[in-house]
C-alpha cells in the first residue's frame, strides 16, 4: 500500500473529519467568545469600577524613551488586562463546552433498569429449605 493510499485513507476516516470540523467551528466559537468579552462584558464590568479599559491594565517597568543615537524605545509593560480579559474567555469556553458535554452526556445516558424481582431459588436450595426446616422441629 503505498503512501498516498495510506493517507487518503487516513484523511477520509470519520474521526479526522469530524476533529477538522471541530477545530472550525472552535476557532469560530474562540473569535465569538473574544468579541463578546471585549465589547460586551469587560466595558460594564470597567464602568462599574471607575472606567477602566482592562485591556488597558498594564504595570510599567521601564517608561519609554528615546536612547543615544535617538531611536524610540518602546516602554516595558507587563499587561495583566489583557490576562485578565483572557481569562474571562476561558472561563466562558471551559463553561460552554462543560454544557456541551453535559447535555450530550444526558442523551447518551441509558435507563436505568429497574430492579429485578428476586430469581426463584432452584430445586436443590428448596429441597435443603425443607430438609433445615423439617431438623429445627
């Protein structure tokens, strides 16, 4: 079997097309999410405490500048907004995939069965019952 065939076959597999069409529909799902806490949750959530922009939020090491032979330096931030923001999106996906996961665990989900009625003891342990039975009187 040569190489080709091998990985048409590969390709062609339900379980590779159906991991494709998840990724899709994640790196859809992934921009959704974004846009929602960027433009929808965090500017409430900012005006609630003040107007802060989160993405925004950053602690500043070193202001920029300007250095000798007169290049712009760009200032060194670390952006805890932008974690913060990301953070959030996660906390979104991880929840709508747990109700993914969870709605399709109920389908998947058998019956249970009732209990069955207790078997009939076979001929012998009857047979033992009377002969216990029959000693004690």
């Amino acid at each position: 079997m040569g190489m080709m065939s091998e990985f048409k076959e590969f390709a062609m597999r339900g379980n590779v097309i159906d991991l494709a069409v998840g990724v899709v529909i994640g790196a859809a799902f992934g921009k959704i999410v974004t846009v929602l806490v960027d433009s929808v949750i965090m500017p409430p959530i900012g005006w609630l405490i003040g107007g802060v922009d989160f993405s925004e939020l950053a602690y500043t090491l070193e202001e920029a500048g300007v250095d000798a032979a007169g290049e712009v330096v760009p200032a060194v931030a670390i952006g805890y907004g932008e974690f913060i923001n990301a953070l959030i999106q996660f906390i979104i996906v991880a929840f709508a995939i747990f109700m993914v996961v969870k709605a399709i665990n109920r389908l998947n989900r058998k019956p249970e069965e009732a209990p069955a009625a207790p078997e009939e003891p076979s001929e012998d342990v009857m047979l033992l019952r009377e002969i216990r039975d029959s000693l004690k009187r």
